[in-house]
C-alpha cells in the first residue's frame, strides 16, 4: 500500500504522480492527468486506465461512467503505439473533464524483454 500519496487530497501537480508512485491511487485534476499521460509517453509507460469523478474536498466519488481502458494488451503482438493510446487516453480526460472534475490514472510500463504492471 502506498502511503506515500495523501488520499484526501487532489493533486494539481503531474509531476507528484512520478515522484511519489501516485499510479492506480493518486486522485489528479483533469490538466494533472492531461499532463501524466504526454509524460507517459515520453517515459514509455502505457497509460492502462482512466477512473473520473467528482471531488467533494476532500473525498472522491468515483463515477462508473466515467471509465476509459486502454486498448493495449501485453500478451498481443499487435498493440497500438504509446503515442497513439495515450494520446486517446488525453483525449478521455479532455471530453469528461466538462462533467468531472478528479481522475485516478493506472500505467502500464512497457520494457520490450516483458511488460510489468506498475504497483
């Protein structure tokens, strides 16, 4: 468990989620989220998935329609690129962030000898 990343907070900056492990737990802003998934990008992460909701300061209220998965699979040959899937990843936060307002971000590190899920 990560004890590292306050849970009561929303976090305006995107670079916390790097330094403090911040994936599958960390509740972002919609331009923090925005933010982690070009930075996936250029550190060959995949972003896995986005869960939106609404903040309630503190407190998150996680929304089941606001759920985006990524389209990579790691035992499949035929991905899409890094570029390509987080960029719709960016492009989720950006349509939903009208309707809510915090998001929770789950990465998925590509190394080419085996992929490894991030905890």
């Amino acid at each position: 468990m990560n004890t590292r990343v306050d849970r009561n907070k929303r976090y305006e900056n995107f670079i916390l989620f790097f330094e403090l492990d911040g994936n599958s737990v960390m509740k972002l802003s919609s331009s923090a989220a925005i933010d982690v998934c070009k930075e996936c990008t250029r550190r060959e992460m995949y972003v896995w998935r986005i869960e939106g909701g609404i903040w309630h300061n503190p407190g998150f209220e996680a929304r089941i329609d606001c759920i985006w998965d990524s389209c990579f699979n790691p035992k499949s040959n035929s991905n899409p690129s890094l570029e390509y899937n987080n960029r719709l990843a960016e492009e989720f936060v950006k349509e939903e962030m009208e309707s809510y307002d915090v998001f929770i971000v789950t990465v998925y590190k590509e190394n080419l000898s085996q992929h490894k899920l991030l905890e």
